[in-house]
C-alpha cells in the first residue's frame, strides 16, 4: 500500500508517496506545469489530482478522466497538512464507479 502526504513546510509545497517526492506527471497532461497546491479548485490542485491519480492507477487516461471530480471532491478540501493512503483513494474512486452504474 502507497501512502500519499502533502505538507506545507516553510521551503514550500512537499508531496511524497511513500517518502519519495510525487512526480507531477506533466509529462503526461500539463494542468500547471510541475505545481502542486490543494484546499482550493484550480490548476495547481487539478495536477496534484493528475498525479496522484496516474502514481495510483499507472493509467494516464484513466486518471485524467477522474481528475476533475477527484480534485473538486478531495483534492480542494485537503488541509494545510494531509495524508491519503491508496485504500483511501480506492474508496472515494468506488463512489464515483458505484454512481455511474
């Protein structure tokens, strides 16, 4: 299991997965080049969204067709420090497939 964490530390924005520093993934879809930021809608969370999602599924297309609704529904209500663990991320993605049937 992969544990995601975002903190806003004073050298600025630092997201890991498992201790590693997240790859943005703008490689694969440019939403804010390698910015991340969340606790609002926009492009700097909609990448975060993205790369979190892409780490997660190893699926471009399938993360970007969740990013917009998984930014919106978690990505912009993150607190200054968060944690997220893959079971969580699978979780909130079941609602959404749950919802589509």
């Amino acid at each position: 299991m992969k544990t995601y964490i975002g903190d806003r530390t004073i050298d600025g924005i630092l997201v890991t997965v498992n201790g590693e520093p997240l790859q943005p993934r703008d490689d694969l879809k440019d939403y804010a080049g390698a910015d991340f930021e969340w606790s609002y809608e926009g492009p700097a969370p909609r990448q975060l969204a993205f790369a979190i999602l892409t780490d997660h599924f190893g699926d471009g297309a399938r993360a970007e067709a969740l990013t917009e609704r998984f930014m919106r529904d978690v990505v912009a209500n993150f607190q200054n420090e968060w944690e997220m663990s893959t079971a969580d991320i699978d979780d909130v993605v079941s609602t959404y497939d749950a919802a589509a049937a």
